[in-house]
C-alpha cells in the first residue's frame, strides 16, 4: 500500500481566543487525533463550533475584526 501525504497551506479565516488562528490544527495536536476515524473527532469538532461561534473573531473579508455569531446573518445574505 502507498500513502500519500500532500503538505497543505492553513488559510486562517477565524480566530478562537486561547486557541488560536488554526484551530483545527491545534485541537488535533492536544487531543492527539492523527486520523479522520478517531473518536474523540466529534468531540473537537463540537468544541470548537460552539467556541468559534460564540467567541471566534472574522480574521480575513469584509468582516475582519466582527465576532462571528454576528457575522454568520450577514454572510448568509449576501
């Protein structure tokens, strides 16, 4: 079996406060999740949208510096 491994560019687009820029990044590091089939996935995935939600800040576009639960209205209508 071969396994490709392609290096990808993280394109910051919301900033969690006390997680950072690249949030999907650092929660699989402390969580030590290192494959689309681990069980504790879902659970950084609900963390992460609550928190990016409701703390998450616009870091690029038009919105730059909005939180984005005020942003995800305006974006939906545009």
């Amino acid at each position: 079996m071969i396994i490709y491994s392609l290096a990808l560019q993280v394109i910051s687009v919301i900033d969690i406060p006390g997680i950072g820029k690249t949030a999907a990044k650092t929660i699989c590091d402390e969580m030590k999740i290192n494959t689309q089939g681990d069980k504790k996935l879902e659970e950084a995935k609900k963390t992460l949208y609550l928190k990016g939600f409701y703390d998450g800040v616009m870091v690029i576009g038009p919105h730059t510096g909005k939180k984005v639960f005020h942003c995800a209205g305006l974006v939906m209508h545009q």
